[in-house]
C-alpha cells in the first residue's frame, strides 16, 4: 500500500507546485487586464493547486502514519521531519490563503469600487504563493537529500 500513497504524494505535489509555476507563467505572460486573467489563474487554483495540496498533505500524513510503526529508535532523519513541516506549512497556507483568495479574486472586479480590495487581495496572492513555492520546493530537496 505504500508504493501507492507515496505515487499519489508525488502525483499531488506536481500538481501544486506545477499549478503555481503555471500561475507564475500567467501572470508573467498575461497581455489581458488583471480582471480578464482572474478567471484562469482561479481555474488553475480549483484544478491543480487546491486538489493537489489537499491530496499531497492527506499522503503525507497517511504516508508519516505507516512509517511511525516502522521507526527506529534513531527515530525520523531530520530531512524527514523537515520535509513534513514545511510542507505541512506550505499546504496549509496554500488551502487556507491561496486557494480561497483566488476564488475571491475571480469575482471582483479591478476597477471601481472594489479596486482596491482587488489589488489588496492580489498582492497578498503573489507574495503567499512565492512563499508556498518556496516552502515546497525547500521541503522536496530535504526529503530528497534527508534520505
């Protein structure tokens, strides 16, 4: 059974990480005005980012949970237990903040009366998700050189 959790886990952190890199592709190479591109950025949050981290932190802990039988009296590498932790983090503040956020975003308009709480809820999108990435990445390289 673990072959499969730990397929899944790979398979869910490609997709969330992979779904903000696309977003960071967007933003970049977006020619449409912020309230045309919301719809896709808010697309690619429901379809690869949201799933993605609820489906690698739901591996994650069912992968830490067969593992905790399995300890040593050593207990978990410290790549293990940093890996966990941010990427416990990082999901977390990817379904609490980007996720809805985004969906938030999809339905204000930029201009007009509600200008100014997009661009407040845009800015606070870019620097969590610079900040998820960061957090995922940093969590793939020491479970990776944490072995």
């Amino acid at each position: 059974m673990t072959p499969l959790w730990a397929t899944l886990h790979f398979a869910g952190f490609a997709a969330w990480l992979g779904g903000l890199l696309a977003v960071l592709v967007l933003r970049r190479g977006t020619t449409a005005t912020p309230g045309e591109a919301s719809p896709d950025l808010s697309a690619v949050y429901r379809a690869l980012v949201g799933p993605g981290a609820m489906l690698t932190v739901v591996t994650g802990l069912m992968l830490t949970l067969r593992m905790y039988g399995e300890v040593t009296g050593d207990g978990f590498t410290r790549g293990l237990m940093a890996m966990q932790g941010l990427g416990l983090v990082a999901g977390m503040l990817s379904l609490i903040v980007s996720v809805p956020t985004a969906s938030r975003l999809a339905r204000l308009e930029p201009v007009g009366p509600s200008g100014a709480l997009y661009r407040q809820l845009d800015q606070r999108l870019r620097a969590t998700d610079l900040i998820v990435l960061g957090l995922g990445l940093a969590a793939i390289v020491a479970g990776t050189l944490g072995r």
